[in-house]
C-alpha cells in the first residue's frame, strides 16, 4: 500500500537522522514501531522470526494488519515526540531519539500482548535485542537492566563508536545504505553479513569484557536462545525493497 510505503520512508528520516551507534544500520534505519532493532512490528512481518517465535497463522494474519496499521501510529508518535528539534542536528536527534522510540515500542509491545501470548512476547524481545546488536547498549531498558556505571558506559561507547566506524566503512565497501541493508549479489551479501557479523562479534567481546559475571547474565537473560540475525535481517530487508503494491 502507497500509504504503509509513505510511513516507512517517514519514519526511515527519524530513525536514520537519530544516528544511533549500530552495525546493522550505519547509514539509517526503517522500522515500523520504534525500539532499536527496526522494532518489534517489523519483526513480526520476519518469517525467520515467525519460525522462531510460533506465531501461528491466525496469529500472523493478525500481525500482518496490525502492523499495516501501526506503521501509522508509530509515524505520528515519532513526529510528536520529535517535534521542535531541528532535523539537522544530528547530535540533538540521537540524543532525543532513544527515549521516543523506546515510547513507540512501548505501544507496539502493549498491543502485541492482545495478539501474542506472554512466552512469545518474552522471545520477540528477545529477538529485538539481538538484531539490535551493539545498539543495544543505547537503549534505557537494557541500561537499567544490566545497571551500568558510567565508567562502564564510557568504555562501551569507545568500543561501539569504533565498530560504527567499521560498519560504515563496510557499507561504503559494498554500496550498502538503509536498515538492515545488504548486497543485491547473493556471494557479496554472504560475504557482507560475514564481515558485519565479525565486527559485532568482537565489539561485543570487548563490551562484555567490561561486565561483571552478574551483568553478563542478565545479558544472557535479555537475549536468550541465539537466532540467525543475518537472516533477519535479509527478511526486513525484502520486506523495505517490496514495491507500495505488494506491501
């Protein structure tokens, strides 16, 4: 639909402009739904993530036009919350930009709950967390959660601030730009989702060489059973590359 099109590439502005230390989405970001890993209504629309989750197919038929639906919500939340920031200034919207995508998420979540039984939504946030990455450690949730010093927050930003570095670096390689972008050419997005994924990796190993054994599995709880995020991600990816018509 032209309209869930319009949305998308509305809320691509917001998301892309916030500037959020990722190496999944160096050079901007689509999402229906706010949250920090193209959030939880673009998730669902993953068949990857369906798979994982259970969602059965009543659930998905529910999914499917709830999430039409809430690409609109989300794009006027966004705009509320954004409002009277300049869009120019990059370092202004990444600092405004957490708290109100986490407030879309919050709403995408809360409406999920009618649709989803409380398991699935435990495993869908999981699964956020996950495709979320490195970006992770921006959200206020995830902060809390894991109580980080800000000693500790310092180190973990020195680390993301250089694997945002090498994923932009990575994207410019291989003409990669959006969320969850990646080469047309099968063997160079294999390649691609190879070296993107080494980058997390090892920043990741950094970030957790900072942690505690406390906080190491309170991140374990957050992120639960590994899934395929490359996988995920080439399924958000062919959702953003459908025509307004097969949307």
């Amino acid at each position: 639909m032209k309209v869930l099109k319009r949305s998308l590439l509305a809320m691509a502005v917001f998301v892309g402009a916030a500037g959020l230390a990722a190496v999944q989405a160096q050079q901007g970001g689509r999402g229906q739904g706010g949250g920090f890993g193209g959030g939880p209504a673009s998730l669902v629309r993953s068949k990857t993530v369906a798979a994982d989750v259970k969602i059965t197919e009543e659930q998905q038929t529910k999914l499917t036009d709830w999430s039409k639906e809430f690409a609109t919500k989300a794009q006027e939340m966004m705009k509320a919350g954004m409002e009277g920031v300049d869009r120019t200034d990059r370092k202004a919207m990444a600092e405004k930009m957490p708290a109100v995508a986490a407030k879309v998420s919050a709403a995408a979540y809360t409406e999920l709950a009618t649709v989803l039984k409380p398991e699935q939504v435990k495993r869908l946030r999981q699964i956020e967390v996950q495709v979320a990455g490195l970006r992770a450690f921006n959200s206020a949730d995830v902060k809390s959660a894991l109580k980080i010093a800000d000693e500790q927050q310092a180190k973990i930003k020195e680390a993301t601030d250089g694997a945002m570095k090498d994923g932009r670096d990575l994207n410019e390689e291989y003409g990669v730009t959006g969320f969850a972008g990646r080469p047309a050419d099968a063997d160079k997005a294999k390649e691609f989702d190879k070296k993107r994924a080494a980058i997390t990796k090892e920043t990741l190993s950094k970030v957790m060489a900072t942690m505690s054994a406390e906080q190491k599995k309170t991140w374990a709880e957050l992120t639960g059973e590994p899934i395929d995020v490359s996988k995920v991600q080439a399924d958000m990816a062919a959702g953003f590359q459908r025509k307004p018509k097969d949307v």
